[in-house]
C-alpha cells in the first residue's frame, strides 16, 4: 500500500560541493527562473537541505533583520545606485 510512495520518492544525499560556486548559483537560478527545475530540487542538490525549511529559517532570519532595521545587500545596492544617479 505504500509502494508508490516509496516509488515515487526522491533521495538527496550530502551535497557534493561546488567548484565555482558564483556560476553554479546563478545557473541554478536560472533554471528555476526558466522552469527547468524547481527550489526545491536545487536546494537539495546544492546543500541537501530541505527547500522548505530553509524558507522557512530565511523568512525569520529577513523578519529579525527588518526589525533590527539592518540593510540588505541589495537594498544597499539600490541605494547607492540612487546616490549615484543623484550626484
């Protein structure tokens, strides 16, 4: 009775690292982006964690940051973009 589940069930190990890891991010994201992939099985390929929990941890760790009132790197980005243009 649970041999589709077991069928169906995908198995990620420990990741296995990356060698450039700035290239294979955005090609990650790119593939998520295009639809190619999904979060999910990017986040379990890269680190072998689990897409949801990991959202759910940022999604504490960007509320805590808002309150702290500590700036992203983009949006120090964004501002410095604007002070530049303004000058």
């Amino acid at each position: 009775e649970y041999k589709a589940a077991w069928c169906g069930a995908q198995w990620y190990g420990p990741s296995q690292g990356q060698l450039d890891p700035l290239k294979e991010a955005k090609a990650a994201k790119l593939r998520v982006d295009e639809t190619f992939s999904t979060r999910e099985k990017e986040t379990a390929e890269m680190s072998g964690l689990n897409w949801e929990e990991t959202a759910q941890i940022r999604g504490r760790e960007e509320d805590t940051r808002r309150e702290l009132k500590i700036s992203s790197v983009q949006e120090t980005a964004e501002q410095t973009e604007v002070e530049d243009q303004n000058v």
